[in-house]
C-alpha cells in the first residue's frame, strides 16, 4: 500500500491558511499515489500557547471534516488528521477523523493533553482503532507515541498506524550548554519515537508533522516568552523500525510517501511495564508537570463552553510552494 504524511509550516490559528495547504498536499501526494494520507495533528490551526485558539475549534461537522470527506471521495483515498474540535457538550478535544471513499470511518480522541496543550483541550478514552474495509487503522497522535499504553490498546489489532505530532523544541536558555544538549536529546527523540512505535505494536506508521518557528507566553510563567520551532518531521516507517521516507523538521511544507506492507505482524518488542516508552528529558518532564494546572485553569476560563467556530470552507490551492519538500520511497 502506498501511504503518504503531510509536512505543513503552519500559520497559527489561521484555518483558512492552513486547510488550503493540507487540501494541495494532499491532491499532490492523492496524484503520486498514495493511497492513504495522514495530515499532522493540529492540521487545522497548530497549536501554542496563544489566545487566538481559544476560538479556532471547530465543530464534529464543520470545515475540516467536509474536507478530509472531500479529498476522501474526490482522490478515493483514505485520508486522516487531528484538529481542535469542539463537541455538542462544548468541550473540545484533540479529535483525529478517518475518511475513506464512502465517507467518514472514525474518530480517535488523544488521551491526554500534553503540556500547554492543556489550555486547549481535554483528553478522551476510546482504543483508536477504526475499521476502514478490509483495513484496520490504529490512530495515535504525538506524545501517543511516547506512551506504552498507547501501544497495548494498539497492539496485534492494526494493519497501519496513522497520525502525526506538533513537537516543540527546547529553547537556549541558561545554561545554555546544557539546554543545548536537552534540546539534542529532546530532537531526537521526536524523530525516533514514531519511527519505532511500529516495533511495539506490530504495523506499519505514517506520521506527519507540524513545522516552523513561533513564540508565545508560558501559561506558569506569562512574562517568560517561549521562541522556538516544531520539529520531528513527517516519516513512515515499516513494522520493524526501518524509516522508510522521512522529512526534516525544518524543510517546510510538503510531504514523503513510501510503499508499506500495510497488515498486521508479530510486533519485534515487548511493551515495558512503565508508563514511558521513551525518556523525555529534565526539561520535558518538568514542563508535563508545571503546565498542566495552570493551563487547565485557562481552558476553564477561556475555552469551554464557547460555540465551535464556523468558516466557508477553505479554498483549493492549485499546487505546492517552491520550498515545498517531497521525499519518495519505493516505485
């Protein structure tokens, strides 16, 4: 099966923009092939720590769902990604939607929100596996792929892993020779985690991802401001951990696209018994901590209970930018 990830340099909270640039890529990547096309979590708007998405959820029905139908039906493709959703109780959740020729498949909700994140959303509960035909998908979305839970419900029940991640980096602050090094570690690691999640779980990955530099406040610390870039780049990688086309996280929009064997297999590693899959690093960790209450605090305030926003339906780039990437793997 022929499968592609999207890589967007995303404009924060601007939807318009941002649909546009996954509807182009993914034609693009619908004309080379690809079969199935998986668009970063956060396709629709990124996300920061910034007031302009207390607003940019968008509702179960709305724009970026008519789009994944679209391409769905247009490209006869399955095609899937994760947005800020705003449900009919007026939370909103990090909610992956599945689309297939026929219509949508399914939704997975990210578990838990990570970091700043939880000023944005809540997490949710369901097994994120979506029967699509004749292939099952097991949706995970960024630091899902960090966590051994994400790989027991997924485990043996999948023939393909979709999703993608917004991975931020860790900015030079003093002392800077040590966050230089945790920032090394922390770049890895958003390359290394999706690349070998296929070895727990026993499929195939598709992942695609968030690019570009941004600043914005710290939800514990208002005066500090954060300037950095989301990194970790789009890849897909075969059940045994072998990168198969993989994208820089600093080469902008566009995307790779490889032949897997998309079924199930016996998966190469067992699933440790500790919450983590992979280390996070001091700074991570603290920041899992130190970000969670006050940015559940703003959520409270600022977030729950608004309508979902409503927009025209974004319109069809006719092609890719000229620092677009595109990284092919495969006949």
């Amino acid at each position: 099966m022929r499968v592609a990830a999207i890589q967007i340099d995303v404009a924060l909270a601007d939807i318009p923009a941002n649909l546009a640039a996954c509807e182009s890529l993914a034609r693009d990547a619908a004309r080379a092939g690809a079969q199935a096309i998986v668009l970063p979590e956060f396709f629709t708007t990124g996300a920061a720590f910034v007031p302009e998405l207390a607003n940019a959820a968008l509702a179960p029905d709305g724009a970026a769902t008519s789009m994944l139908l679209r391409l769905g039906r247009e490209e006869g493709v399955l095609i899937g990604g994760s947005f800020l959703c705003r449900d009919a109780d007026g939370e909103v959740r990090n909610a992956f939607l599945l689309a297939g020729p026929d219509g949508l498949l399914g939704r997975h909700d990210k578990d838990l929100p990570t970091m700043w994140e939880n000023a944005l959303y809540v997490g949710g509960e369901d097994d994120g596996v979506i029967e699509a035909g004749e292939l099952t998908v097991g949706a995970a979305v960024c630091w899902e792929f960090m966590r051994s839970g994400t790989a027991r419900r997924l485990r043996e029940r999948v023939d393909l892993v979709m999703g993608g991640s917004n991975w931020w980096s860790i900015p030079q602050w003093p002392p800077t020779a040590y966050t230089r090094r945790a920032e090394a570690t922390n770049s890895a690691t958003a390359a290394r985690a999706p690349a070998v999640f296929g070895r727990y779980v026993g499929a195939p990955v598709a992942h695609a991802a968030i690019t570009g530099a941004f600043s914005c406040p710290m939800p514990e610390l208002p005066v500090v401001t954060y300037h950095g870039r989301f990194e970790g780049g789009a890849q897909i990688a075969d059940a045994h951990g072998r990168v198969l086309a993989r994208s820089e996280g600093s080469e902008g929009s566009g995307y790779v696209i490889a032949d897997v064997e998309a079924q199930r297999t016996e998966p190469r590693e067992q699933v440790p018994e500790r919450f983590w899959l992979h280390r996070r690093g001091a700074v991570p960790a603290i920041a899992w901590n130190t970000e969670r209450l006050p940015g559940r605090r703003w959520y409270a305030r600022h977030v729950r209970g608004r309508p979902p926003l409503t927009l025209d339906p974004a319109p069809v780039c006719a092609g890719r930018g000229r620092d677009s990437l595109t990284r092919v793997s495969g006949p």
